[in-house]
C-alpha cells in the first residue's frame, strides 16, 4: 500500500520555510529603504526603470515589461504612471502595430538609473551575497532556478515571449 505523505513539513522543510518568509521579507526592505534614501523609489519602480535601461532603444513594450518586473498589467501601470509624473519614463503606440504600449526610459530616467545602480549593486551585494560563500552563491542560484522553474516553466515572466 503507497504511504500518504505527512500533510505537514518536516523539520528541515519548516526550518527551510521559516528562512525564506524572513528573507522574502527582510531583503526587499532592506532594498527599498536604500532605494527610497538614495532617489526616493520603491524596489518595484527600480526594477522597471532597470528592465527598460536594459532592453534595446531604452523601452519595452508594456506586456513585456510586467513580465521582466514580475508585475500584473495593472500595477505596471500605476508604476509607470508615477515614473512618468516623474519624467522618467514616457508611453507611447507600439510603432510595429500601433495597438500596444511601449514604455521608454526617457534621458531623466537614464540619468537616475546611473545615478542610483551602484548603491543599489551595493546593497544587494551586502544583503543578500556577502554571507554566503561563492560555492554557496552557486548552490543557491541553482535552488532557485530550479524552483523558479518549477514555478514558471513557460518561462513568461524571464523572457520577452
């Protein structure tokens, strides 16, 4: 007769938990209070900012942003609105089809990715990698990307798909 498993977590499984709630969250406010010290922005704003500086021509159509910030449409949206009373990100038509929206990073916006990335490469470096061991920075980069593979197998939320 097959056993059932324990609806419950064994011991190291509820150690290994309990851990990961507190870094899921202690890091990111550890993040944004550095974010909001050095340019007044939270992680998930960063983070767009970030994805746009990366992608060709600074902009990304908006479909695609959420997806690389992890966001639903609709926070994305109030993101980007704030970042545009900001003047840092502008909308605009997609111009290969006219019907969807591309964010672009505008120069304001470039200039504060610049500006803010080094205390930001710091404060994750400091948070998350200066405990660990470079051995241990690889065991974990492979823990989550397999669980995040397990997560999101399509890929959709790593890929401009």
């Amino acid at each position: 007769m097959p056993s059932v498993p324990s609806p419950w977590l064994d011991d190291r499984q509820q150690e290994t938990w309990r851990a990961w709630l507190a870094v899921a969250e202690l890091l990111p406010r550890s993040l944004d209070a550095q974010l909001q010290r050095d340019a007044g922005l939270t992680h998930a704003a960063y983070v767009v900012l970030a994805m746009l500086s990366e992608a060709p021509g600074r902009s990304r159509r908006m479909s695609s942003l959420a997806r690389q910030a992890n966001q639903s449409q609709s926070r994305l949206s109030h993101t980007v609105a704030r970042l545009e009373d900001r003047g840092w990100v502008r909308r605009e038509r997609a111009a290969d089809d006219g019907r969807g929206n591309v964010a672009v990073l505008t120069d304001a916006g470039w200039d504060v990715v610049r500006q803010v990335a080094p205390g930001h490469v710091q404060a994750v470096r400091e948070g998350l990698f200066a405990a660990l061991t470079e051995d241990q920075t690889r065991q974990l980069h492979d823990v989550l990307a397999t669980v995040l593979e397990h997560l999101d197998p399509d890929a959709g939320r790593r890929t401009d798909a």
